[in-house]
C-alpha cells in the first residue's frame, strides 16, 4: 500500500463524510420539519419515542448529531431528560440503514442484471445524474432538496468505492495481517473500534469503513464484532463533548447514551464469548462480508434496544446516581442551544416558541405600566424596568441565533419564520421601552401630584382603551399566525393617530381657557407620544404577519396601498373602530 493509496483512502473518506452531509440536508429540508411537529407528544410514550428516534436517524443520517440535538432540546426546556431516552435508543436502529445500503457493494449477481442493479457503483451513477436535474432545473425547494438527498447518496457511494478500491493491496500485506491478529484480543478490539469512531465521530462512517476492509479480506468475525460493538460506543463521544457547559439535566442525556451503548456491549460480548468457549464456533475464524457486518450491527442495535426499552427508568436512575441533583437551583435563562442548529426546524421552531415569550413578557410590562400612570407604585415600576432589562437579552440573543439559522440550508416555512422573528424582535424590544417611557411619566405625575382635568382624564382614558385593544389585536394574531386578525390592526394605529390629533387640539383649547398648564402638556405630549409610537410598532408586526403569509416584505408598499386606494375593507373597520372610540 502506497502513499496514492494512503491519499485514496483519505479522499474516500472525506467524499463519504461530506456525500452523508448533502444527503442529511436534503432529507432535513425535504421532511419540512415533519418529524419534529408532534416530538412533545410522540416522546411521551416510549415505545413511540423509540420509533421517533429511529425515524429521525434515519432523516438526518446521523446517531450523533441526533443524540448533540437531544442534549440541546433538554438544556432548551422543550423536553425533559425522561423523554429523550426512547430516542436515544431508536436512533441506535436508524443508524444501521447505511451499513445496510453499504452492504450492497459486496453482492455478487454474476449475469444476472436485476442483482447487478442493486450493486450501488451500478445504480449510483444514475442517482447522481437525476440529483443533479432536479437540483439544477427544478424551482421547487422539496424538489430540489430530493435532489440533493440522491445527489450526496451517490458521492456517499463514490467515497465507499475510492475506500475499498484503496484498501485491496492490503490483502497481500504480511504487516496488515499482522495489524489483523491484534484483534482477535476483543478488549483491544472493542477499544480500537471505539477510539477511531470517536475520532471521526460518526458510527456510519466507522462501519463503513470495516466494511470496506473486509471487502480486503483477512477481517473474521472475531475480529469484526467486538470492533462493531467498540463503534456503537466510540458515537457516544459527541454528546459527551456537547454535553459540556449545559444544564444538569442535559448532561444526563449523554450519560444514558454511553450506558446504554456499554451496558448493550457488555450483555451481548460476555454471552457470545462464553459461548464461544464452551461451542468453539467454528464461524468465529471465519472471514466476513459487508452483508454480514450490516447483519451483526443490525441485531445488536435492535436486541439492545429491546432488551433495555422496559428499563428506560433504571437508565434514567442511573444517570441521576451519576450527576445527582443539588439543592442550588439553576438561574432560568433564555436558551437558544447551537446544538438543536444540527436540525433546522427545531431550532426554528425553539426561537418560535422563544419569540412568543418576548412578545408575552413585553406585552405584560406595557400593560402594567398603562396600570401605573395614574397608580404610581415603586415596586411595580421596579418590576417593569427589571422586565425591559430581560427584553434586551431577549432581542440579543434571538437576534444573533437568527443570524446563524439564516446561514443554514432552511426549508421555504423555516426561512418565513426566520424573516418573521428578525423583523418583529426590534418591535417587542421598542415596545417594552415604551413602557419604560411610561413608568417615567407615571412617575412625574405622582411626584409633581399632577391632576388633570376630567375631559383630559377622560381622552387619556379613552386613548389607552385604544392601546390596549391594538396590544390584544396585535398579540392575538402573532400568537396565532392570524393573517385575518392582523388586518384589523392598523385601522386601529390610524385611528390612534386621529386620537392623538384631538388630545393635542383640545389641550390648547384648554390652555387657552387656563383648565390646563404647561406641566400638564408636557406629560400629555409623552404620554401620546409613547402611545403613537407603540401602535406603530404593532402595525410593523402586523403588516410582517400578513407580507409573511403573502411572501414579500415591503412595509411602506403595502400600508400605501390600503391606506390610499380606496380598499374598502380597511375603512370599514377604520369606521368601526372611529366610532368605537369616539372621535370628534
């Protein structure tokens, strides 16, 4: 074996790797998030956990990058540790369908084309030419995402080929068969399988590459089943490494993984080598195929799962003996964990979830400062600012997530939403300052003991209904994606526009006639200010909840065209809404 065998392998790998990424993207892209929709409900039950997790697997072509996303679902609050478990060992079965596919390379049909055309260097060549059509023709995003699944199938495949192509010469290598007796030591072997798959962190990787050594030959089963077993435990690595700086909790989820890979090692190499024992199998010496390589890693993911399923709870014992729970709680935060980017639609779906809560936790600090302004209380100010200071982190953190969410491959929803949350976060953020503008005019009222007079009393009154109902409208629709409801909404921002208009007119008429002061139009212009701006806001979130549904974003387009051609639905409810509050 030369150094261009050397370079072969390594290339053959890398194609592998990257040929295994394409495919995992485009299934990701393809599924449109379809199977993370219901993962609250489906992880409830174990046995549909189970499947769950093999079904995921299989979409994102990864046990690990699966397991990295469970650790992040539980540090995000979206799944409690208990939950993840079923998963964790579905995925150990969804993992096993490349080996499977691998498998494939060895068959042997002779003349007999329909066996030939399983062989995937026959097959494969066809699935690149169609994944490329349909990635360079088609303008559908599922088309072009199936494309892409076919595309990074057949350099999947090529990069097999290169590695076994690479690895023929060693059958004729005295040092490889030398190398190949120091595995026959199944402690060792294990050990190696489980260093070099934690190297490359990807079992499908690692197997694959057994499978292409022992297209060489030279490799037993002796040799090849404690190596398999040393794979499944070598994948538990990246959780482990991901597992670091989260909560507790999360933690336990990579722990249960690397039991139930080393329990599920321990149950199946102590029976089989005692029996090997007292049998002397006579297969053990016996060379083995890639066919029987996917065979064995098929029935020690699937036996181990079966086996250990009914002892979901002692597993998850175990992992609260190992990292027990400590009196000291851990501090509530906003958690985006990187580690749920692995699959797009659940991180979407996470900042979806976290936008609400911005938009819930801005919401109750205006509304408790509308509370105030004639009500001053310390404490509920105190509040308030502490809310906005959340706020903040709010915008912060969801911002620069959504900054590495839009540098992903997202499906055409995901990409929506995205645009949905950038645009809206700002409006929140501003909104929860405006309450803070609030809570200094409600302070200056109590601290000067300002008093209005009672039609003053009155139009603040009545504008503040105003904003409390454009806050529900506003809220309501972004809660539930609710085109229908967000068009109400700025009807309502031009009608407060008009408010405004009548307060400042009838506080110079009230200067005039000496009813008012100066102090009192200072507090009254902040106050409309404040109110003025807020309903902008939430016509900005309106109009992005309605461009999101029709697709485009263009703000001043849009209102232009309600507002000005004559659409006689916005001036039916501008009507409604005018006598409603009493304009005059």
């Amino acid at each position: 074996m030369d150094i261009f065998s050397i370079i072969s392998l390594l290339g053959g790998l890398a194609l592998f790797l990257y040929g295994m990424n394409i495919m995992s993207e485009g299934l990701e892209k393809s599924s449109n998030g379809a199977l993370n929709k219901n993962l609250k409900v489906v992880t409830k039950n174990r046995f549909l956990a189970m499947i769950f997790g093999a079904g995921l697997t299989i979409a994102v072509q990864s046990s690990s990058a699966v397991t990295v996303m469970l650790v992040g679902l539980v540090n995000s609050g979206i799944l409690e540790f208990g939950q993840t478990i079923g998963v964790l060992m579905g995925s150990n079965i969804g993992t096993t369908l490349t080996a499977w596919i691998l498998s494939l390379a060895g068959l042997d049909g002779g003349d007999i084309w329909w066996i030939n055309i399983l062989k995937p260097a026959n097959f494969s060549p066809l699935f690149a030419f169609i994944g490329i059509l349909l990635t360079m023709v088609s303008k559908k995003e599922k088309t072009k995402s199936a494309g892409h699944v076919l595309l990074g199938f057949a350099i999947l495949m090529f990069g097999m080929t290169m590695m076994s192509d690479a690895m023929k010469p060693l059958a004729e290598m005295d040092e490889f068969k030398q190398i190949l007796m120091m595995f026959t030591n199944p402690i060792l072997a294990v050990l190696v399988g489980a260093a070099f798959t934690g190297i490359i962190q990807s079992s499908a990787a690692s197997v694959a590459i057994l499978q292409a050594f022992s297209m060489a030959g030279g490799v037993t089963y002796g040799m090849a089943i404690p190596i398999i077993m040393g794979q499944n435990i070598g994948t538990c690595v990246t959780a482990l490494i991901s597992s670091i700086g989260v909560s507790r909790n999360a933690k336990k989820v990579a722990i249960v993984h690397l039991s139930f890979n080393i329990i599920g090692t321990l149950l199946f190499l102590i029976p089989f080598y005692l029996l090997d024992f007292i049998f002397n199998w006579a297969f053990v010496d016996m060379e083995i195929t890639p066919f029987m390589i996917a065979i064995v890693h098929s029935i020690f993911n699937v036996a181990t799962t079966f086996i250990l399923l009914p002892f979901s709870k002692q597993l998850e014992k175990l992992a609260n003996k190992i990292i027990p729970e400590t009196d000291k709680k851990e501090v509530p935060s906003i958690v985006l964990d990187d580690r749920l980017l692995a699959v797009p639609s659940v991180a979407v779906e996470k900042s979806l979830d976290t936008v609400i809560d911005m938009c819930n936790l801005a919401t109750k600090a205006f509304l408790e400062s509308l509370d105030i302004i004639f009500k001053y209380d310390d404490k509920k100010a105190a509040e308030i600012l502490e809310m906005e200071t959340h706020i903040d982190k709010y915008e912060d953190q969801l911002g620069t997530y959504m900054m590495k969410l839009s540098k992903i491959g997202l499906s055409d929803t995901d990409t929506k939403n995205v645009t949905k949350i950038l645009h809206t976060i700002d409006d929140f953020e501003r909104i929860a300052d405006h309450a803070v503008n609030l809570v200094d005019v409600a302070k200056e009222i109590h601290d000067k003991k300002i008093v209005f007079s009672d039609e003053a009393y009155r139009e603040v009154t009545n504008i503040t209904d105003a904003i409390r109902e454009i806050i529900d409208l506003t809220v309501r629709s972004f809660r539930d994606n609710d085109v229908n409801l967000a068009t109400y909404v700025e009807p309502l921002e031009q009608v407060i526009d008009e408010l405004k208009l009548v307060m400042k007119r009838n506080h110079i008429t009230r200067l005039q006639n000496g009813t008012c002061t100066i102090n009192h139009g200072f507090v009254l212009n902040d106050l409309v200010t404040s109110y003025g701006r807020v309903s902008d806001h939430c016509s900005n979130i309106a109009v992005t909840i309605i461009e999101s549904h029709h697709g485009t974003y263009d703000t001043h387009e849009y209102l232009d065209a309600v507002k000005h051609d004559g659409n006689a639905d916005f001036e039916t409810k501008f009507n409604e809404f005018s006598k409603r509050f009493a304009l005059k």
